[in-house]
C-alpha cells in the first residue's frame, strides 16, 4: 500500500493577494483557472510553503496581503493519510479529527487514547508573525498545537514544478526532493562528504597559493588558532553537499545534467522521478502545465497525472490542458479570491466555442455578437481601453438557451462573473433563479432582444439615418428587406414611406422585424429563409460592429440617456469585479 497524504481542505488567510480563500479540493487532478494575478499561483505556493523540506524559508512584506505585515498569515491544510502513512514523530502521537464530508469536526469519543474515528483527518499549518517569523504546527483537536517537524514535513513530500526557469529542484539531491525521496539513501551524504574531504584539493592550488595557506597556518598558529589548514567542500545553513549532486543523462554521447535540459523535459523528468517512488503518493503542484511543452508532449504529460492515483494541483492557460483533462476537476478562481467548481457537463460548449471565457479574471457572457459590440464599446469609453488590458473578456453565448447552463454553472459554483441576455420569455423559473443570485452581474431587458429595446426608443423623425451607412449613403441592403417585407418591388424611401401608411403599420415596427430576422408566419420555405436572413444586413454582424452602431444611434438621437440608467448598475458591477472605479453615469 502506497503512502498516500490528500488535502481535503485549505484555508488561506492574508498570504499574498488572497484574503480569505477557503477551499474543499478534489483527491485527484485538480485546474485552477481564472486570469492573470487572481490567486492561481499564490495557491500552489501557499501548499508548497506549508509542507516545505526546509526551515531555512524567508519572507518578505510583499508576502503579506496587502503588505499588512502587522496581521501576519496563515495556511491551514486538513489532510488525511493512508493506513500506510505514519504520522508520528519520534515518539509523539498526534490525535486526528472527524471529517464530516465538509469540515474537520471534533471526534466524538473522548479517551486517553487517539479514538477511532470513521474518516480521520489530521490540521496542520503554517504562520507568519509580524516579525517574519514562520512556524510550522500541528493543530490537535483539543486546541492545543504541537511542532509540525521538518522530518515529517519531508516523509509527507511534495513535487512543486514551478512556471519559471529554476525549476530543478526534484532532479537534485536536495533535502526531501523527489530523487531524495526516490533513493531513500540517508548515508549518501556522508559517504561523498568524506570522499571529497580525501580528496587533496591543496595540491591543485598553484605555488602563490600554496605559500598564501601556508602563511595564514603560520598566523593563526601564533595566534593560537588552530592550524593544520587545508581545503575541502562543506554544507552550510541551506545549503548542503547533495544540492551539487544532480541527475545526469546522456545526449549524443555526452553526459549532460537533466537541469541543463529544456523546461518541458526537465518537468516531465522530475514527474516520474516522483512516480517512480512507489512507497510514496506525492502532493503534485504544477504551475502552468504548458510551459515548455509541444501540444503532443502536453497531452502525455496530463496523461501521466490523470493515470497517478496522487493529488494534483495544477494552473494553466491552454486550452489544449483543458481539453485533454477531461477527467480532471475544474476550477475558477475569480478576480475575488473565490474559487469554484465547473460543472463541465454545462460548459463544455462554451469552451468550445471560447476557452479563453475561464481563462480570464472577470468573463462577460452575452447573447450574440450584437450584444458583444454593444457591450464592449461602452466597457471601452469606460475604461479608456481594450477591456481584455484589465481582464474582462466579452464572450459569446450564442443565444439565450445556450448561455443559461453556463450562467448556472458558473452561479452555482458562487464565483464573480457577468452577463447580458435577451428575454424571450423562454426557462422563466430558470432565469429568474440564476437573477436573483447574480444580482446586479446580470442585465436582462424586461421583454424582448437588444434591437426591439432600443429602436423602439428612437425617434420616428431619426429612423431614416438607421438605413444610412458610416458615409452618410443609402444602404441598399436595408432598404431591400424592409421592401421585401411590404411587398415592394421598389426599395426607394420615398415609396417605402408611402407603403408604411398605405398598410396602416409602422416603419419602426417593419425595421425591427427586419433586424431580428422575424419570419412568423411565413409558410414559404424559401421566403422564411430569407427573410431569417434579413437580420445578418442589420445589426447582427460578426465582428460586433452592429452593436457597437446601436450605441452610435442612442448618442446622436439624444436617447441614450433613456438606457443609461437600465444598464449602469451593470457596467458598474463589471467595473468593480475589474477593479477600477464605478460611475455615478455613464457618460458617451
């Protein structure tokens, strides 16, 4: 039976950028999404720094929230361990606790004895005082806290494969490394400490050197210093022999050290030096998994993890990872410092249709691309700049029906997100649900689409520069469709006009039909299709730009201030989730 240690619960507290997180993990493959400079990282490092070989560690104010050094922090992991792990320490035995399925709780025997509990679990953390110090502690269920030792710390064994360049660690003989843990050969270190003390090192030193030794015997001997000077390679606090000691590999006959490698090798190498460890399931972090990886060698490295039976946690910013991860949990770390579960079931179309949608800090799902335009044109003269610069990614739902499983999603899992939806009066009770706990996050017109609630609002006297191009032209193409809806063969102003009051309708009743592509009651097979198709010569463009015309047309008719107040709750919220200033009005 293999060693195997899983952590069923973190809590951070003022490490970082992270104020509070707390966190129940999945016991296998755990990815943690979200934008740039959420949390991802701080995470993994908070359990590498919980869990540390060393005690040799050192902090800085910038490791403290908001560099509120006074507060200090702390990392609070619940862990349990398999029947083969011994959690002790020399001749201390530590009590576990109860895990209820959410929570550590208090055993409910009381003895002498450590009592048998159902699912036992043990507290261990680590502390930062506001004098830089850390402290390492087991947390016993009486409160009373014990000395998590270094030797334990090291059996327990975490693989940390990092996102920058130095991530050699584990393909070294450190203390508590993954080939340390891999060769088990605690005698090591004094064998090549005597063998390099045999060595004669002062005999290689050139003659100058030679008498410049000599000399320094002679004066500490007057001194009555010791003497008998000589030289040879000694560890210091940090710093031992075995950190010189790598793993080597041979490359076109060469031996060459495995920390001289590309990064993609040298985190796939340090992976099954890990695995290779039969006796021990490691806690596996791995910041950024794509980094140093071709998409084939991506694919066999998440295959590796998912086939371990170790937990993982691992960040990433390829939907290549994300793909090819299927049996892995999936998590979103919002812009909060609040994490949670994706149902992958309810997304997994929008990751197909755009995975940077949870590869961001504050994701906006809306409608269609007239939604998008409109949205991010106003996010753009609100922030004075491309919205993706402050991590707000507009994405594309593609209709009501297929935005609302990943609005549940992503509300369900209690993370910051935004969106901005139609209502065609469709999942009423479901709508209503994800509303209410998305609040302010979620614009929904009160009845009907984009184009009905803002064309209704323009003047009668405006509704002809709605059928003029950016040049101030006649577009041809709008005036077809709306002659083709009043039967017209002509598509003149003038004659459409005339048409409007003759059939006792509205011009602005037939352009908004036309807008959204309106075909009820159309029987005609080929007429229905082209009339659908109406709507691709509005406002419904690909690239967004019919939204971001709807915007135009609110400003130069003067009615913009008819909508300010619907959609400014909503823009503030995105503005906030952002970090940057909410507006007492938006003003275009």
């Amino acid at each position: 039976m293999s060693n195997s240690i899983k952590i069923r619960q973190i809590e951070i507290k003022g490490f970082r950028g992270l104020e509070n997180l707390k966190w129940n993990p999945g016991q296998g493959m755990n990815i943690i999404l979200g934008g740039g400079d959420c949390g991802k990282t701080t995470i993994l490092e908070s359990i590498g720094l919980l869990f540390s070989p060393s005690n040799s560690m050192t902090i800085s104010d910038a490791d403290f929230w908001q560099r509120k050094s006074d507060e200090g922090f702390s990392i609070v992991a619940t862990i349990s361990v398999s029947e083969g792990f011994d959690f002790t320490s020399g001749n201390k035995t530590y009590w576990p606790w109860e895990w209820d399925g959410e929570n550590a709780v208090l055993p409910l025997e009381e003895a002498d004895e450590p009592p048998d509990t159902q699912d036992p679990v043990f507290k261990v953390s680590i502390s930062a005082s506001d004098e830089f110090e850390l402290l390492w502690e087991i947390i016993q269920p009486n409160d009373e806290r014990d000395h998590f030792p270094i030797g334990l710390r090291r059996k327990i064994g975490v693989v940390k494969l990092s996102g920058d360049d130095k991530n050699d660690r584990d393909l070294r003989l450190v203390y508590g490394s993954a080939l340390d843990r891999l060769l088990s050969d605690n005698s090591l270190r004094s064998k090549m400490g005597h063998a390099i003390s045999q060595y004669p090192l002062a005999d290689e030193l050139s003659d100058d050197a030679k008498t410049a030794l000599e000399e320094l015997d002679t004066k500490l001997k007057e001194n009555a210093l010791p003497t008998g000077l000589d030289l040879g390679i000694a560890g210091s606090q940090g710093i031992s022999v075995g950190a010189l000691i790598s793993l080597f590999a041979t490359k076109d006959g060469v031996k060459l050290p495995l920390t001289n490698w590309g990064a993609g090798t040298r985190r796939m190498a340090a992976l099954q030096i890990a695995s290779a460890d039969n006796e021990n399931d490691e806690i596996t972090l791995i910041d950024e998994i794509e980094r140093g990886l071709e998409p084939y060698r991506l694919r066999q490295f998440a295959k590796s993890l998912l086939g371990d039976t170790r937990q993982s946690f691992v960040t990433t910013h390829s939907p290549i990872a994300i793909a090819c991860t299927e049996a892995a949990q999936l998590w979103f770390l919002d812009s909060k410092g609040c994490i949670g579960i994706l149902d992958k079931e309810a997304i997994k179309a929008q990751q197909v249709r755009d995975p940077e949608t949870f590869l961001t800090k504050v994701p906006v799902i809306v409608e269609g691309e007239t939604e998008q335009g409109f949205v991010s044109n106003i996010l753009e003269k609100l922030l004075d700049t491309d919205p993706e610069n402050f991590g707000v990614r507009v994405s594309l739902g593609q209709g009501d029906d297929q935005m609302l499983p990943v609005l549940e999603a992503l509300s369900n899992a209690g993370i910051a997100f935004a969106g901005f939806a139609d209502n065609d009066g469709n999942s009423a009770g479901r709508w209503n649900a994800v509303s209410a706990k998305m609040g302010p996050n979620l614009f929904r017109w009160e009845d009907g689409c984009i184009e009905t609630n803002i064309i209704s609002i323009l003047p009668d006297e405006y509704l002809p520069e709605l059928f003029k191009d950016g040049d101030g032209d006649w577009d041809g193409y709008r005036l077809r469709t709306v002659a083709d809806r009043l039967g017209l063969e002509s598509k003149d102003f003038e004659d459409i006009q005339n048409a409007v009051a003759a059939q006792e309708t509205r011009l602005k009743t037939v352009i908004i039909a036309a807008s959204k592509g309106d075909s009820t009651g159309i029987e005609d097979r080929s007429t229905k299709k082209s009339w659908k198709k109406h709507a691709q010569n509005w406002f419904k463009k690909a690239d967004g730009s019919g939204g971001r015309e709807l915007v135009d047309h609110l400003v130069r008719s003067e009615q913009w201030s008819e909508i300010e107040p619907r959609v400014r709750p909503f823009f503030n919220s995105i503005l906030t989730l952002a970090n940057a200033n909410a507006v007492e009005e938006i003003v275009l």
